[in-house]
C-alpha cells in the first residue's frame, strides 16, 4: 500500500502538472487561432475550420514543451510546499528531501512512458490530419513525393503538364533508375522517359542515358536531356522532414522503405531516439529543477525563481539543439548526440544531490 504522504505529494504534483498544462493549451490555442485566421485571411472558409485546424495541431505542440512544462510543474511543487510550510512538517516526520525527490521523479518518468505510448501516437495522428487538411490550401498542393516499398513516387504539376516519377534508389542530389510519365492537362499520354541516373542538385534535372517512348511509341535515346520540375533535392528532402506527423510503428515503416531506396534514416533514427530518450529528459528536467529549488532561498521573489527557471529551460535547449544539428550531420553518432545532453544533466544533478539533505 502507498503511504499517505506518498499519495498526498504524487497527486499534489499532478494536479499542478495538469494545472500548467491547462494554461499552455489555454496558450499554444490562442496562439494558434492567430496564426491560423492569418494564414486563411485570404481565403474564404467555414468560420470553425481554423478552430478545428488548430485542436488538430495542438497535442503535436504540447508534445514539444512537455519538458518544460515539468520544469514548471518542480518548481511550483516546491513554492506550494514551501509557501505552507508542509516541507519542514514532513522533514519533521522522518521523509527527507531525498525521498521527496526519488518519489516525483519517478511520477514524471512514468507520466514520460504514458506520453510517449500514448499520448505521442495520438499527436501524430492528429497531426497528420492537421498537414492534409491544411494542404489543400497551399500553393504547392499540386505536387507531392512520398517513398514506399517500390521506391521514391513524385507527382509534379508544371505548367500544363503533369508528370509522375518513379525511382528505385534516392541519395544526396541524385536518383538512379528513373520512370518519367508526362501527362497532359486532361490526363493524356504524352512521353514516357526512361533514365538511367538523374541529377536533382537543381529543379531543371539532367538526365542521364535515356529512353524516351513518346505516344506514337517513337523510341529514342539520349546520353543526356534536361527536364523541369518544381523539385530538387533540398526541396524532396523537406517533404520527409515534417517526422512527427508519424505514429512509432509508422516511423519504422518509413526507416524500411528509406533503405529500400537507399536513402539515409539518419533523421529517422535521431527521431526515434528522442522518443526513446523523452521520459529520461522529463526525469531529469525534473530532478534538475527540484535540486535547484531546494538550493534557493525560500525568501527569493517567485519570478527571479521561475526567471532561472525558463533562463535553464532554454539553456538545455540550445545543448539539446546543437548536439541534435551534429548527429543529423553525422558528425558524431546519433547515441551520442542524443543522449549526451541527458548525461551531462544527470551528472549536474548528482553533484547536487550530494548535500541534498542538508538542504
């Protein structure tokens, strides 16, 4: 059986966990609803589509501050315990801030594992939702690239020609074996272009030894020709980059058709490993947080406190952000890049926790 005490703190610690969130929701749709009514300024639309456009995308957004929304939440548990005087009456009964601190870090692990198996899955489809719905709206709605099992498949639209590209193996700023068929506006056979390698490093495309079969069945071949598209290979590679709009299963989907095309998973396997690394970062966040409130005079204005607070929260950032842009650039391992900025927070906060009961 769980203590009362035990109890009394767990659910003190949800509740302004649950409390935090609400204002951030309360925020992150505000917010949204701005964006969204300018993005549509122009547009003529349902007054409720930008409302629905944005509960779509909000749990995607929650899912990005969740680490300091706990930073948030250890703070405020601390003032509220501090501001009743209930720390020194449990100091009094035997429970020590060590114990304290081992019994809301492991509340915030386990909330972590909640938001990644569940919460996260239902962000990504939500997400995913939000990014077709929104599509339909944007200038670039005619065209669309995606990689499956039987390769990399592109629909372009330029002009009044409609062309859709097939290839069995996509790398840096070239794809091998490609399957060109122009269509007309109406959808009429025009050309079929055959290519042995294409250059993609710009959107007018050099073709390499190629067949072209046009709709009389006239059969040529070229060492090389030039095709136009709307696409190179920067502009393919940000179509893939939106990864949170993908459940845990359907990520490792795409990690399988990536190989199959012999296109890095680099981007892939960093995503995955900061799902994996998510309730070890809250933990921390966590832990971190608690050590410096109970290093903190209790008598401190409580917005110097929550000032160091986000001063922190953006600190671990910026460590989280470089060692990421170093990992996808393969400049040291994704386990490193991830799980660094973890090590160098676990190793602060066991220096703190070395006199923590004398606190």
């Amino acid at each position: 059986m769980i203590k009362v005490y035990k109890k009394y703190l767990i659910l003190n610690f949800i509740t302004i966990f649950f409390k935090i969130l609400a204002v951030f929701t309360s925020l992150g749709f505000i917010m949204g609803i701005l964006e969204e009514i300018n993005f549509f300024s122009e547009i003529e639309i349902n007054f409720y589509f930008p409302i629905i456009l944005v509960l779509l995308n909000l749990p995607s957004l929650l899912y990005e501050i969740f680490p300091f929304i706990f930073l948030l939440t250890s703070q405020f548990f601390f003032i509220n315990l501090l501001d009743k005087g209930e720390l020194i009456t449990l100091k009094k009964n035997g429970l020590n801030n060590l114990k304290i601190l081992n019994l809301i870090s492991i509340t915030s692990f386990i909330i972590g594992m909640v938001i990644i198996i569940l919460f996260y899955n239902f962000s990504a489809v939500l997400k995913f939702k939000y990014i077709d719905l929104k599509k339909n709206y944007t200038k670039d709605n005619k065209y669309l690239a995606t990689i499956t099992e039987n390769g990399l498949w592109i629909k372009d639209q330029i002009g009044n020609k409609i062309n859709f590209i097939n290839s069995n193996q996509f790398s840096t700023n070239t794809l091998i074996d490609v399957d060109i068929i122009q269509l007309d506006q109406n959808f009429n056979f025009e050309r079929n272009i055959k290519a042995e390698e294409v250059d993609i490093r710009k959107k007018l495309w050099k073709l390499k030894n190629s067949y072209i079969i046009k709709s009389n069945n006239d059969v040529s071949f070229k060492n090389e020709i030039y095709f136009q598209t709307n696409f190179n290979f920067q502009e393919i590679n940000k179509l893939f980059s939106n990864l949170s709009s993908l459940t845990i299963w359907k990520l490792y989907e795409l990690k399988e058709n990536y190989k199959t095309v012999n296109y890095s998973t680099t981007e892939i396997d960093y995503h995955l490993q900061k799902i994996i690394s998510y309730p070890f970062l809250i933990t921390v966040m966590t832990i971190l947080t608690s050590i410096l409130m109970l290093n903190i005079r209790h008598q401190k204005p409580k917005i110097l406190i929550i000032v160091i607070g986000i001063l922190l929260s953006v600190s671990i950032y910026y460590i989280n952000f470089f060692f990421g842009a170093m990992g996808k650039n393969e400049k040291v391992p994704l386990m490193i890049a991830v799980w660094t900025p973890i090590l160098i927070l676990s190793l602060i906060s066991l220096i703190g926790l070395v006199r923590i009961n004398e606190k």
